[in-house]
C-alpha cells in the first residue's frame, strides 16, 4: 500500500506538465505577427498632451536703452580758435540767459574786436544826435536814415563779434558739463560747456517700424536708476523715420523736482505698451507655420482639429492669440510633429 501511494505525486506531476505543454504550444499557435507603429497609432490614437486655455492677463513692455538729459539742454561751442582767458561758471552753477560763461582775448586780429566796438559807438552817437536834429527840423529824413542804417550795421557786426569773444548761456539753468578749462587753446566749433534745464529729465529712445505701432503720448514708462523706480511718461512720438538710423524717436519725460537724475545717466528704459486683461495666450511652440499662416491643434472628443489662427504680441514665451481659439479649448502642447487635421488621438497625463 505504502509504494503504491508514493507514485501517485509523481505521476500527477507529469499531467500537469503535459497540460502545460499543450497550453503553451496552443498559445503560440495564436500571437499575431508584430504591428507597425503606425497600426498602433491608428488603433490606439497618436499620443499628445494638452493644455486648456484660459483667460489671462497680457501686459507687453517694450524696452530700450537710454541716456537722459535735461528738458531743455543745449551744447555751446567755440567759434574762435584761442586761448580761453576767463572762465564764469563750473558745473552745477545756476546760471541765467545771456550771461557769458566763457571768454576769449578781445584783441584776436582775425576780428578787429576793438575797431568794431568803436565803430559802433561812434555811429550809435551820430544816430541818437540825428534823431534829436530830425525831431527839431534841422536835417533831412534823408541824412536820418542814412544815419540809422550806418548805426544798425555797425550794431549787428559788433554783437556778432562780442558773441565770438564772449560765450553766453543760451537760456537759464544749470551748468552740467564743463570740457575746458582757463588757458586752454581751442579750435573753431569745439564743445565748451553744456547748460541744461533740470526740473525734468527726458529718455530718448529709438524704436522700429513696428514699435512705434503700440507707442502712444501719455503711455507710462519706467526706469531705475541706483535702486530707484522712476515713473515716466512718453511725451513725443515721432511721425517720421530718421533715415540715417532707420528708427522713429520716441521721449519719456521724468520729473526730477529733487534733481536726483543727473544728465548723462543711463538706463533701461521699459514702455508699457499694451495691456489685454483677457488675453488667449499660448507658448511660442505651439504654433505651426505653413507659409503666411498659422495654425493650432486642438483636441476635441478623440480627434484632432487644426485651427488657423491670428496672432498679437508676444512676451516671454507666450503668444497672443487674436483669433482662432477661444477659452476652454484643448490645444496639443506635445506631440505635434505627429499630426494632421482629423486623426485619432489618445490624451496622456
């Protein structure tokens, strides 16, 4: 009895690997040949991620590089080529219209500085005596005019020379640059010193053809400087290219009623151009190009649909998006490469 119960695992042990055998043979009888990746894109659906669209804010700054001067600044030069004998002023002096600044030698030959002063005094006293005689009736309005012209000659010659001698503030404000110094030899048209009004400061900037579009009088700009947010706005915007630049000139006048900003400074200058509080926008790759249009995939119950679209601004990496595509879409983000209009897709995480 013992040996005949011994045999029974043994021989239910090589059952179970004739079953097995046959399974698997079975099994083998039915695998189907290998499918292609397209077969399995077709069954299965081209893989893609999505994102949904929502409404959001799109500002765009426009930035620029700029050196600030004064509202009002102008640059007085040298028309004699001398030596400088007199120096009135230094930088950071108030200084008042008309008053001289820098001065020449008065008895320069090429001018005759002396002959001309004394040519007009003489004929200045000729003028006011015949004027006396003209009024009493004791000469011809003949010889007063004769007179007056000879006067007013020797008046605007003599003026033109005593600005040659004498550099005078155009219009009152501050000394901010000064380039030469007493004894110093200078030639004709050479810089002196610069006189700025400073209350307000201004950025010039140049922009292209398609900046000026977004730029408006009155669009606030900012700056920093050494730390400090200054808020501008843009106070002209030129309607005509500078052909030597190929650019449009764009001003941001700055207040500066603490004189804080210095002309010369620089800075980065950023425009607010434009700003959509409900903006479509979407990342830069997701656009395809096919000649003068774009389009977008967008996934819709299994499928793709492919959307021409318009675009407007960019920032960073985002696109708005005009036309085309409106909230709630469900536009393809990976997986683009692989589509076309209408094909099956299958959504992963």
């Amino acid at each position: 009895m013992l040996k005949r119960q011994s045999k029974i695992p043994a021989v239910f042990a090589i059952a179970l690997i004739a079953i097995g055998s046959m399974f698997v043979s079975s099994c083998q009888k039915k695998i189907e040949p290998g499918k292609s990746i397209e077969q399995i894109r077709a069954e299965d659906g081209v893989p893609i991620r999505i994102k949904q669209i929502d409404i959001n804010e799109f500002d765009k700054d426009l930035t620029f590089f700029a050196t600030l001067s004064g509202v009002k600044e102008t640059i007085q030069k040298s028309i004699l080529a001398d030596k400088i004998v007199k120096i009135r002023a230094k930088v950071g002096d108030n200084v008042r219209e008309g008053q001289s600044i820098v001065e020449f030698p008065k008895d320069n030959p090429t001018i005759q500085y002396d002959q001309a002063k004394l040519a007009y005094d003489n004929s200045k006293k000729t003028y006011e005596r015949m004027k006396e005689l003209l009024k009493a009736g004791e000469t011809s309005q003949q010889n007063f005019d004769n007179a007056e012209t000879q006067y007013l000659v020797n008046k605007r010659n003599w003026e033109s020379l005593h600005k040659m001698i004498y550099i005078e503030a155009p219009f009152s404000g501050t000394i901010v640059n000064m380039k030469v110094k007493e004894g110093d030899q200078v030639d004709g048209n050479q810089n002196l010193f610069t006189v700025a009004v400073m209350n307000k400061v201004i950025a010039k900037v140049w922009v292209t053809a398609t900046e000026v579009a977004y730029i408006r009088n009155g669009m606030t700009a900012t700056m920093k400087i050494n730390g400090k947010e200054y808020t501008g706005k843009v106070s002209l915007v030129s309607l005509g290219m500078d052909l030597e630049k190929r650019a449009f000139a764009v001003e941001i006048t700055f207040d500066n009623a603490k004189r804080e900003l210095k002309s010369g400074m620089t800075s980065d200058i950023k425009i607010n151009a434009y700003r959509n509080s409900k903006a479509i926008m979407v990342p830069r790759n997701v656009i395809v190009k096919d000649g003068d249009n774009k389009y977008i995939f967008v996934e819709n119950n299994g499928k793709v649909e492919r959307r021409v679209v318009e675009t407007g601004l960019e920032s960073g990496i985002n696109v708005e998006v005009t036309k085309g595509i409106q909230a709630g879409d469900k536009v393809v983000i990976e997986g683009i490469a692989l589509l076309r209009d209408g094909i099956k897709v299958k959504v992963i995480q």
